[in-house]
C-alpha cells in the first residue's frame, strides 16, 4: 500500500543501526510522524528511511526538529503492535510557512489558541504506551475537570490522561481553577448582605 502527503514530526529524526542489513544498508532513519485528518484528528505513524538519498536528506536538513512538516511519498504500509508503519520512497522539506492569503480583515490573521492538547506521554519517557489518540479537545479537560472538582473528586484519581501529558497538566490546571471558583462563591454565599467584600 502506498500514499504520500503532508506529515509533521513528532521528533527529529534519528539515525537507526541495524542488526543485519536491509536493502544492502546497515543503517536507516526513523521518522515518527503525525499527519492531521479533520474528522478524527491526528493519525500518527512511523516511517523508515533507507539508503544514499536519506543520508544526503539528513545531511541537508539536519536542524529538522519536532513539528516541521515533510513533503513524503510512503510504501509497504502495514500495522505494527498497533502503529501505522511504513519506507520512505523519497520526501522533502515543506516550507516552514505556507505563504499567507491575503485577507480583508486583518484581526483575523491573529493565531488563535490551541483548542487541542496532546494526551499521550512524551516519547522519551518511560510511562505507559502512547494512547492510540494523542489529542483531544481541551473544553473536553476542562468539563472533564470542572466535574470533578464539583463532585469533590481529588485531581490525581480523577484525571484520564497520562500523569506527564499536556492534557494531564491543564486538566489539573482547570480542575485548581474550578476548586478556587467555588470557594470564592462560597465565600460571597457566607457574607451577610449590606457588608463589603
């Protein structure tokens, strides 16, 4: 199975030594990748480069790092312990911007805030596998949260996202802000009327 498309890193690159060789190479590049799909948000998969055009790419673009995006050309797609793996057939580097359309209104060429935050444990950490979605939407850590200090739950039983994800850390976040909500409404509630706060 072949495809090709727009995909980001998840990491730089990183130079893999063989057991024995493949494809005549002792050596290959490991390129853990994401690819953004609208309706289910972001696939992720990994992908080996082999050979003297790898090597050259390397070389060129060796300041490559975690959200650059690559111009890629996949075969020998297949699913591996639950990950979409597959070989570079060639790539390129996509721009570090896509030129911007020029708009009537220029306050809506504003970035905007993430809506998303990443619920899988960082790569390099020695938790648990990564969650077979590794975003989700951050009004959904907000109720998430929000309920549970609202049903007195503590923070740590109650969050479902690995303890060092982004989605971990705004849950808390959210959850410390909501507990402070409610007791400065407490607060207010126990005043007698006609006295100042």
């Amino acid at each position: 199975m072949k495809t090709s498309g727009i995909f980001f890193l998840r990491r730089p690159p990183f130079r893999v030594q063989f057991a024995s060789p493949r494809d005549g190479q002792d050596h290959g590049w490991q390129l853990l990748l994401g690819e953004r799909h609208s309706q289910r948000g972001i696939q992720t998969l990994s992908a080996m480069w082999i050979g003297a055009e790898a090597d050259a790419f390397m070389q060129r673009h060796s300041h490559l790092k975690a959200g650059d995006c690559l111009s890629l050309h996949l075969d020998r797609l297949h699913v591996s312990r639950d990950e979409l793996v597959g070989f570079v057939e060639r790539g390129e580097a996509a721009p570090p911007r896509w030129p911007m359309v020029p708009t009537e209104d220029a306050g809506a060429a504003l970035p905007s805030p993430p809506q998303v935050v990443s619920c899988g444990a960082h790569p390099l950490t020695s938790s648990t596998p990564h969650m077979p979605h590794s975003i989700v939407a951050l009004a959904t850590v907000k109720k998430r949260a929000q309920d549970a200090a609202r049903a007195r739950k503590s923070a740590d039983e109650a969050c479902p996202y690995p303890f060092e994800s982004a989605a971990a850390g705004s849950f808390k976040a959210y959850y410390e802000a909501e507990l402070q909500r409610m007791r400065e409404e407490q607060a207010q509630a126990a005043q007698p009327e006609g006295q100042p706060s």
